[in-house]
C-alpha cells in the first residue's frame, strides 16, 4: 500500500523545471499585486499564529483551574460525612 501511496505522490510531484515555469508565469500575470498578495498572505499567518497562541493559554488555564479544583475536592470529600449545626439566632 505504502508503494501506491509514494508512486502517487511521485506522480503528482511537480519537476523543478515545472515549478520554475508556474513561478514565471504567476510573476507575469500577478507581478502588479505580487506585494498586496504577500501582505495578505503574512496576516493570514499572523492570525493563525495567534489563534493557536490563544488555543495554548486555554489549555494552560484549564490545566491551571484543574490544579487548583484538586485541593477543593478533596476538602470537599474530607467534610461532606460531616454535620455541621449552625447556632440558632436567638428571636428578638
């Protein structure tokens, strides 16, 4: 299966002639817009970035909020046989 998959791949790989060749004629017809393309390109990547820098902080705030339920569970479980009786307020 592995041999198919690479044959494939080789198949649909383009030459480095090929590539010069599609380079040549992107310059030809996108030359104009060549530098507003590349700043689009860069703020698209920018905000990939930042996205998965804000994926990164919620996972660290969910690992920091887990760590810091741990502690209350177990009060939690520590005090929940226990009965508390709350003094009665006297009646004025």
């Amino acid at each position: 299966m592995e041999g198919v998959c690479m044959a494939i791949l080789a198949f649909f790989t383009p030459s480095p002639q090929a590539l010069l060749i599609l380079m040549v004629v992107g310059v030809i017809l996108f030359g104009s817009r060549l530098p507003e393309v590349a700043r689009q390109i860069g703020r698209g990547l920018m905000e990939f970035k930042k996205g998965m820098g804000g994926l990164s902080r919620i996972g660290d705030q969910e690992k920091t909020s887990t760590a810091l339920q741990e502690p209350l569970n177990a009060g939690v479980q520590e005090t929940s046989h226990k009965r508390f009786e709350l003094p009665m307020e006297e009646e004025i």
